[in-house]
C-alpha cells in the first residue's frame, strides 16, 4: 500500500465510517470506557497505513489488548504477572462457558476481550475493502441501515450521525471510483488531475447535504415507536410512576400504568421437582393509582430456622420440596425469592462466619437478605425447604362470609380496604359476575374466569395512564380493557374486596423457561427466570385454607393442587371448577401467547415464541442443516467455474441494446480472470486480446474488444451490433467453463 495522501484518507474515512457503530453504544447500552475502543481502531487504522509488518502489527494490538484489559478490570499493574495468570484462567473458565451455551455467565473480561477481537476484524475487513477490493458501498449502507434502525427504534438521535455517515460514505466511494477507473484504464495522471476530480466530488457532497438539511421533511407515516423504548436508555432501570417501564421487579408500585419494555436480562436459576411461582413481596393497600404497604413489622431470624410467614395452616394438606436457588451476578436487590410455603433457608452463599441474618417484614411478607454486621447482601446461592399445599375443594367452599370468631376484625378490614372515590360500578360488576355463587372460593373463580373473556386484551404497549380522576382499576374494567398482569390482578383483587373477601396483591416471578435437567439421577429440572418473568397476582385469605393464589391474567397459568373429588362432579357443584391436569406451564414470561382479536390479525409474539420452542426442541437438526447448507454454499463457490458462466449468459441473452457490451465485456474479462488468464498490470486491452485468442486459437477477442474500445471511446455503436458482439462474448464465455 502506498503511504500516499489518497491511501491516508482512505484510512481516515473508513476510521469515521466504523466509528459510527460505536457512538450509540455507551447511550444505549451499560458500556463503558467506550473512547478506549475507539482509540484501538484509530490506532490499528495507524499501523495499517504505515504499513508495518504483520508481526509488529499483531504485537502492538496484542499489548494494547492487554493493556486495557488490565486498566479496566484489574487492580494490579500492567507489568505484575499475577493479573495475566487469572486473566488466562478467566479466558479457560470462559470458553468452557461457551461450549455449555452459558451465555449469561460469560464475564466482563472476556467480553471486553471477544469486543476487541469483533474490532480487530472489522478493521481488516475495512483495509480489504479500501485498498484490494476498492468496493466499500455494502458497509456504507450497512452502516447507514444500522443508525437509523437506531435512530427510529431507540431513543440514539442519529440526525448528525446520518450526515456525518452519508459525507464520509460518498467521499471515500468517489475516491475509489477514481482509482478503479485509473487502474481499469492503465493511465498514469498529474497531481492535478486528482484535485480535479476530488473538487466536483466535494462540491457534490456538500451541495447534496445543505440541500438535504434544508429541504422540507414530510411528517411521518407511523406513529413514533421510540416512547415506548425510551426506557432502554434508563441504565440504573429506575421507574418512572405512571410512565414507560423496563419490565423487572420493582419496589415502587404506587402508580401504576402505563407501557413497558421487554428485559432479558437474567435474574436466577432454580433446580427444583417442577416449576413454581416465586414470591418477593405482597401490597394490602390500594389508592386508586397503585399499592402501598400500609406499614413495616420486622422480624429477624437466622439460617436453619423456621421462616416466619405462614401462608396456610397446619390442617392442608402439603408435599415437602427444595429447591436450589442461584441468583445472577447482575441481581441487585438483597431480597430472597421464594415459593409459597417457604419453611427454611438451610444453606446460603456469600456465608458470613459469624451466621447470616435475615429479616422478614411480616405486613408484605418481604425477605431481606443482610451480614452479620447489619449490611446488606444480595444472595448468591441459596436452598429453600418449602411446602406445596394440597387444597381440598370442599374445605375452600365452606367459606360464605365474615365471621369473627374465625377471622380477626382488624385483619378483615385491613385486606377488605377500598379507596372512598372507588366507583359504584366495579362493585356493581363484581355482583353482576357472582350472583350465582354462594362461597368465596367460587365467586374468586367466576372472577378469575371473568377476565379470559374476548373484549380483554393482553398488552404491553398500548396501556393507558390512569388521569387524576381516573381509577386504575375502574379504567381498565370499563374504558381500556386492555393492558398486563398489574391490570388484570389489581382490578380482580378490588373486585373481591367490594364483595367482602380479603385478598392481597403479590409480586414476584413464574417460573422461568425450561433450561435443562440437574442429571441423570435425580430427575431435577433446571428453570431459568428473567427479568420479562416479573409477575403481579392474587391471594385469597380462607380462614380455614388461609392464603390462596390467584391467576386472573390472560394467558397466564398457575396451577395449584386442589382435589375436587370430595365436592362430586361439576352438575351437582355448580361453582366448583374441573380439576385440572398438572402439565408444565406453555407460558410463563409476562408476554402471554394469547389469542387474536380477530382473524385478521398478525400476532408476531405468537410466531416468534413457535421459532423459538421448536428451535429449543429440535436444535440438532437444525445445526445439522445449517452445517449441510453451510456445505453445499462451499461446495457451489468451489465448482462456481462450472455453473456461473450459464447464469451470466441467460442474463444477457435477451437483451437488445448495443450498449450492454460495455458491463458485458467487464464480466468477461473477471470469468478470464478466474479461468486463470489474468491481465498483466500494464497490459493494454488490445494485448490483452491478442494473448486470449492465441490461447485459444481464435480472433474472437480482438473482434470483441475492438467493439468495446469503439463503444468506450464514441458511446455509440452502429445498430445491430450487439447481436454479433453477443455472438462473440458467448463463444468466449463457453471456452472458460472448467
């Protein structure tokens, strides 16, 4: 590569054009120290325009690696070997990571590492393309697809990007474009000769872009999707009341509504007998825009002993389990997940010599996570004894009012709450839907049952934001009818309670995706919870059943043990509900697979979660196609001699025009060039010529070029000239078939 003005500029330009795909990235992502990646490209842009040798090139980006590797991530000095000899263990640890498919294990390290590998070969490919190829117009488009892809679906502005990106793109591909002409023609030229072209060229870029900037827009056709995405730009994931928000477990919960966007981020792990819903805390007072707390009753207790939360009485019925609990390394909260029956928390990571200490707030039934000195602590890996109840319909039915000999008044009223402003109508419609029930267990389940019906809607997005007369609840029964599973619990939880039956709110997670089996013998399965599996329900108190769960949001399914046998069957117990087969749970993210509105309509939701279930089912078959369309792709490139002559002819055959020798003799000279009878640097075309028709016996090129120098030099034939020129290229084109 010549070390010329023109190869420098080339440099600079596609340094700017990569540059591009880094500045959304510490806007829209948790990325960090970004200026040092940026001073890595400018850097290997450097030494590739210097043109050291491989070796030197390859050592200076190795130690610049390592170097910002060691600056980011380590406390040790560059030059102590003990950093290096962990950082290559964490390089073994990780690939082994890599192997399992445990991607959100990988750690921060080794991802700073495969970021600047990524670089490290966008680079080369770049070089290549400048100075070999002299072809860049699929990376500039790309990169311009890639900023305003942002652009529109995130809240990056890319206004200044776009003209930045569109001035370097065309600058470079009109340099290009010159120096593909003067190698294509073999002419040598002046220094002036290229201010003469670079002149124009700049003028063109510079008028296009003022008038770009200046010209009218016209309003756009879609509604702006970045408000429902603004949220991704919120790197703390604080919530923001009543307004959009990152789904996850949250603490604030006193204004509801509103959009949310998806989070994959992993939350934990659990290794367990089947899936289960986790608990994180319960809500006992609504204000008519979200739930409150009404106060805090501490009460410590240590590892081993009994947790004191007590969800049911001695009397149900239960089935002894544990569970393993590995929370993720990104989990901030020094809350404890559980299931409902939680009894003990026998094991705990990060163990505190001195005994762990936990408190239980006995109003919302949170677990806090805290050392011995008093500090919290965010739970590592922990196992949880727990009892999973075993309801009998005919002791939940026995329920038909308030009685306070079994059921403390201050307890009843408490879980009975309704704000004053609530509206007559959803006490209205709570009758209307139970009228024909007598216990609160069935009328809990004519409620529930209430909200699978067509006129409800499960969404994300379009989520209305209660208005200071509004109530949350009675806007979604009667005005929205659409919305999540805040809506749907709230709204079941305050219906119950204007029918007289104490019920509280929950939050916590379902239980996660399938991930894998523990082993073997144990027969355990392994659960995966995210972030998009943070999750609100109900609780139904029964003085002789105590807490019940609930599932009132469309498309979700928790199932509880409940045995109807002792009731008969459903035409004698109009109230009791069928028992239900234990199955795994089809859905159990915040994004329920529910059905369509109408026939017409397209839910991608649904389509996309079928891929990814049938991926996850069949995912052998599916690398093995990959790998045998993977061979067949190489096997076409390897024998491209033998077919792509055929399908460069058929496009050419029906054409009329004469002018078409001019892109028609071009493919030519590359199928020679690949047949092996390449063209010397200084070869002019008519030499060129002579040297193919003697490899072939023929004047067949010569007669073809001289129709191409004609058309070059004139930009006219005479009429008719193609049907022979054609005539010609194709007997050429057959002769370099291998």
């Amino acid at each position: 590569m010549k070390r010329d003005i023109p190869s420098f500029l080339l440099n600079m330009l596609g340094f700017l054009l990569l540059w591009e795909w880094l500045r959304p990235m510490e806007k829209l992502t948790n990325t960090d120290n970004i200026e040092m990646f940026i001073v890595f490209l400018l850097v290997s842009f450097v030494i590739s325009y210097l043109n050291l040798k491989w070796i030197w090139q390859f050592l200076i980006k190795i130690v610049y690696i390592l170097f910002s590797i060691n600056q980011l991530h380590y406390e040790e000095g560059f030059f102590q070997a003990s950093w290096v000899m962990s950082f290559f263990g964490d390089i073994a640890h990780n690939i082994g990571l890599l192997f399992t498919r445990q991607w959100s294990e990988i750690t921060n390290e080794f991802r700073t590492l495969l970021f600047f590998v990524l670089l490290w070969l966008m680079v080369y490919l770049i070089h290549y393309w400048l100075l070999n190829r002299q072809r860049i117009f699929i990376f500039f488009f790309m990169t311009l697809v890639y900023i305003t892809v942002l652009d529109t679906f995130t809240p990056y502005s890319a206004k200044i990007a776009i003209v930045r990106t569109v001035v370097a793109g065309f600058a470079v591909m009109g340099m290009l474009t010159f120096s593909r002409i003067i190698h294509r023609e073999n002419v040598s030229y002046h220094p002036s000769f290229v201010r003469k072209w670079m002149a124009p060229l700049a003028v063109m870029i510079a008028v296009s872009v003022l008038v770009g900037i200046a010209a009218p827009k016209a309003a756009p056709i879609w509604p702006d999707p970045v408000p429902y995405l603004t949220a991704n730009n919120d790197k703390d994931k604080k919530e923001s009341a009543g307004g959009i928000h990152r789904i996850g477990y949250g603490t604030d919960d006193s204004v509801l509504g509103g959009p949310f966007i998806g989070d994959s981020s992993p939350a934990f792990q659990y290794q367990a007998n089947g899936k289960t819903y986790w608990k994180m805390e319960t809500k006992d007072t609504y204000t008519g825009k979200g739930w409150l707390a009404s106060g805090s009753t501490p009460i410590s207790f240590r590892q081993e002993d009994l947790v004191p939360v007590f969800s049911y009485p001695d009397t149900v019925e239960t089935i002894k389990e544990s569970v393993i609990v590995r929370a993720h390394v990104n989990y901030k909260y020094n809350y404890i997940m559980y299931p409902a029956g939680v009894k003990k928390i026998v094991k705990m990571l990060p163990q505190d010599p001195n005994g762990n200490k936990f408190f239980i707030d006995t109003t919302n039934e949170r677990i806090s996570f805290f050392k011995n000195d008093n500090r919290p602590a965010a739970p590592q890996v922990f196992t949880l004894e727990f009892e999973k109840p075993k309801y009998k319909a005919s002791d939940l039915i026995k329920t038909t009012s308030f009685n306070p000999n079994e059921m403390n008044p201050e307890f009843y009223k408490k879980y009975t709450q309704v704000p004053e402003a609530l509206p007559d109508r959803v006490k209205g419609l709570a009758e209307e839907i139970t009228k024909e029930k007598s216990n609160w267990f069935e009328k809990a389940k004519a409620v529930e049952s209430y909200f699978g019906k067509t006129e409800y809607s499960y969404d994300q997005k379009n989520v209305a934001v209660p208005g200071e007369n509004d109530d949350y609840v009675d806007q979604f029964l009667f005005d929205t009818k659409r919305g999540y599973c805040d809506n749907f619990s709230s709204s079941m939880a305050i219906m119950l309670r204007t029918l007289g039956i104490p019920t509280r709110w929950v939050k916590g997670y379902t239980g996660g995706d399938f991930l894998q089996y523990s082993d073997e013998s144990s027969g355990e399965q392994v659960y995966a919870v995210t972030n998009n599996n943070a999750h609100s329900w109900v609780e139904v108190y029964f003085p002789n059943q105590g807490w019940v769960p609930f599932e009132p949001t469309k498309g979700f399914s928790n199932e509880i043990i409940i045995n109807y046998e002792a009731v008969g069957n459903s035409a004698n117990n109009p109230g009791a509900t069928p028992p239900l087969a234990q199955k795994p749970q089809k859905e159990e993210k915040d994004e329920p697979n529910t059905k369509k509105d109408s026939e017409g309509t397209f839910d991608f939701n649904k389509m996309w979660k079928s891929i990814a279930t049938a991926f996850k089912t069949n995912w052998k078959m599916g690398v093995f196609l990959l790998v045998i369309l993977t061979f067949i792709v190489w096997i076409l490139y390897r024998v491209r001699g033998k077919w792509v002559p055929y399908v460069v002819m058929l496009r050419y055959r029906f054409k009329k025009k004469d002018e078409s020798i001019g892109e028609a003799y071009l493919i030519l000279l590359a199928q020679l060039d690949r047949y092996g009878l390449k063209r010397k640097e200084n070869q002019t075309l008519r030499n060129y010529a002579r040297y193919i028709d003697t490899f072939f016996s023929t004047r067949e090129m010569t007669r073809l070029t001289v129709y191409y120098e004609q058309y070059m030099y004139h930009q006219h034939l005479p009429k008719g000239t193609w049907e022979e020129s054609y005539k010609l290229w194709e007997n050429l084109i057959k002769k370099t078939i291998a």
